[in-house]
C-alpha cells in the first residue's frame, strides 16, 4: 500500500515556497524527498520529527500527514 504525500507536500509549499528549500532547511538533499515520497527509500523517523518541527506539524497529525493510504 502506498501513501498519499499531497497533504504533507502542499504544507511543505505553502511553508517553504519549494521542495528544495524545505530539503535545505531538513538537511537532505532534494533527490532523497523524492526517493521517500515515491517510496524507493524508507522515510526514517528522524527525517519525520525533524519535517514535523519545520512544518509545525503536531504529534497527532502525523497519520495525516505521513501515513495516509493512497485511494486509488
């Protein structure tokens, strides 16, 4: 099963302005975004605190934002 990201995607826009100034401001470099976000690469728990704290995500709204199944 694969995750819908468009929630977590749009605050990272609506915050930043752009992916590659959000992967700036977490430390990772723009590639691995889109590695986590298509699945080719696990998303660890460290880079999922760290988006929470940039994005001012709180505890309870990680489901939303990082495990949410994909309705295809």
């Amino acid at each position: 099963m694969e995750n819908n990201y468009g929630p977590f995607l749009w605050r990272v826009d609506k915050k930043f302005g752009t992916q590659k100034a959000f992967c700036e401001a977490a430390g990772i470099a723009p590639n691995t975004l889109v590695n986590y976000i298509n699945g080719t690469t696990p998303m660890p728990s460290t880079f999922i605190m760290k988006a929470c704290e940039l994005l001012d995500i709180k505890t309870e709204e990680i489901g939303f934002y990082f495990f949410r199944p994909d309705e295809d």
